[in-house]
C-alpha cells in the first residue's frame, strides 16, 4: 500500500479560504481588492472548481445522524466528484495557483489560518484517492468527516444561556444594551494614541493574515526603539535609564516571532505607553 500524501496547493477547498481570508484582510484595511476577481474567474457558475468547491462544502456542513448514514452520504459524493471533467478540473486548477502565484507571495498566503484544515485535508484524501490504494488511510479520512458532522451536530444543539437570555429582551432593551456596550468599549479605549489605534487596527484587520500582520510590526518595531533611545538620553536617573535601554533590546525578539499573538500586541501597546509617559516627563 502507499502512503496517501496530502498537498494543499491543490486541495481546492483549503483554496478557496486562503482567498476568502485574504479578501476580507484587503476589504477590512480600505485596500484595492484583486482576490474578488480572481473568486469570481475560477469559482463562478458552471466552472469545473466550483462544482468540487460545492462538494468540499457538503461535506463541511452536513450533519449525520449515524455513522452508516455518514460512510453512504461520503461515498454518494465520491461518486459525484469521480463524474467532474477531471482535465478541465486539473486544468482549472493550475491556472489558479499560477494567477495567485503572481498576484501574491504563494508561501505567504499559504500561512494564514485556515477553519476546518483537517476535515479539508481529509476531503481532499477521499476524492484524489482509490480505496484499494491505502484503505486504513481512507478510513481515518473519513472518521475526520464522520466526528465533524456528529460534533457539529452536539455543539448546535447547546445555546448560551446569556445570549438565549439576550436574545429574549425586547428590541428596545437589546438595543439600549448594545449602545451601554459600545459606550463602554469608547470609554475604555478613548485614551489610546494614534499609534496605538493604528496597531489594534491592523492587528483586528489583519488577525488571519500573519504575513502581513508581522510586516507591518516589524516596520513599527524601528521607530520605537528609535524614541526609546531619544528619551533615554534625556533621563538622569542612571537606574532607569539601563532599564529603558534594556527594553529597547528586548524588542529584538518581537522581529522574528513566528505567529502574532494578542499578547505581543498587548507588549507594544505598553511600549507606547511607556513612550507617551516620557515625552510627558521631559
């Protein structure tokens, strides 16, 4: 038997949300969209790309109510995807990894967060694959899809009791309660500086996108170390001026982080803050 290999250049599924969370970051960060043209070509009606899309997310979204139900619904839509023009799709496919390859850095798009990966990447084993070509493979493929829709199923079937609560109140009280929210995350937030909005701008714009998320701190990460060093010189105190110093080196680190975690922008908020506190004093 052979080892079944999974590739998500050419898992059409794991495709598709690459560019989804790449339109959202261009939509969300005021950026000229060139994603929506390349969606519209290669998953508009009637092409090949579309109907296995259409595939991938049936077996995403659907809900098996046993386990036998599940193995038949899996192979009806093997057998539905064994019926698409395998050469318009591979064709189709091609070009669309080319035109993304020259519209984007490929291994960067590629890095952002992708929902489901798994159960894509299980999908993708099933409709490329022969059962004869590695069947205990295939079954824990199939196990991935079978837990997902049985799981999908539990979790629908739970109901926060504050939000059932909420959604009980009167469209008055519902929308007094969302205004007193806002009002407070305002209050909250009203002493940022510009700097430190533009930073939680990106970092909510661009949270699926970590390419462009680390690009843009790392283009910040100068500039404070730069006043860091401005401010230190002007601090008497010989204590405080090593720790300021001391700080500034610690930045290095923040350079060459793999993943942008909400404490790392949390850090950078206070390195602003820490700025703001002395240009006040001097």
């Amino acid at each position: 038997m052979k080892k079944l290999k999974h590739s998500k250049y050419k898992n059409t599924g794991i495709l598709f949300e690459m560019l989804v969370s790449k339109l959202t970051s261009e939509t969300l960060s005021s950026n000229k969209s060139v994603t929506v043209d390349i969606i519209k070509n290669y998953f508009g009606r009637n092409t090949e790309l579309s109907k296995e899309l259409q595939l991938y997310n049936t077996l995403i979204k659907e809900k098996f109510k046993s386990e036998a139900q599940g193995l038949d619904y899996i192979r009806t839509v093997k057998a539905t995807y064994d019926n698409l023009n395998q050469s318009a799709l591979k064709r189709q496919k091609y070009n669309l990894v080319k035109e993304i390859s020259e519209k984007f850095v490929f291994t960067d798009i590629s890095k952002m967060h992708i929902n489901n990966y798994k159960e894509l990447a299980s999908i993708y084993m099933i409709f490329e694959y022969a059962e004869t070509d590695n069947p205990k493979q295939l079954l824990e493929c199939k196990s991935v899809i079978l837990e997902h829709g049985m799981l999908t199923e539990r979790k629908k079937s739970y109901v926060d009791p504050l939000v059932e609560e909420f959604s009980a109140q009167p469209k008055d009280m519902r929308l007094l309660s969302y205004k007193l929210l806002v009002d407070k995350f305002n209050t909250k937030y009203s002493v940022l500086d510009e700097s430190q909005k533009q930073l939680l701008n990106k970092y909510i714009t661009h949270v699926n996108d970590t390419t462009e998320l680390r690009s843009y701190i790392q283009t910040i990460i100068p500039n404070i170390k730069k006043q860091l060093s401005e401010q230190s010189k002007q601090i008497d105190d010989q204590v405080t001026k090593i720790k300021v110093s001391k700080l500034g080196e610690m930045l290095c680190n923040v350079e060459n982080m793999k993943s942008i975690k909400e404490s790392h922008v949390l850090s950078l908020l206070r390195y602003f803050d820490l700025i703001r506190e002395l240009k006040d004093m001097h």
